[in-house]
C-alpha cells in the first residue's frame, strides 16, 4: 500500500547521514564488550541501516547498491 502524504517520511538531510555513519559505523563488536554494550550499539545500527534505506528510496537509489555519501 502506498503511503499518503501525511504518512510519508521527512526528507533526510545526506550531510546527517554522513554524520551519523561515522559516529557509530559498521563493524564488529570488541571482544571486551558487554552484552548490553553489544545489544545498544546493535539498537544505533539498526536506526542507522534503517534511514540509509529510507535516503536511498526517496532519492530513486538501487537498495542493493552501497551509499556513498
């Protein structure tokens, strides 16, 4: 079902994005890591992983290809 305008989701500024991705970027969890610290980082991915989808669609981006900002 499409969305309605008033379901749709605000633009996503690429510079945020940018900024986000290099505060809390992809990569495995530190063997010194608690699981609690493992399971919030993972929370802050999924966040992340979940805009960079949501850019890619309002700017007509193939999903399967990588985000370069």
């Amino acid at each position: 079902m499409a969305e309605t305008l008033d379901e749709q989701f605000p633009g996503i500024p690429p510079a945020l994005l940018k900024k986000l991705n290099s505060m809390v970027p992809e990569r495995c969890p530190e063997i010194s890591w608690t699981t609690e610290e493992i399971m919030f980082y993972a929370g802050q991915r999924g966040l992340i992983r979940m805009l960079n989808e949501k850019y890619k669609e309002q700017n007509n981006m193939d999903p399967d290809e990588p985000l370069v900002l």
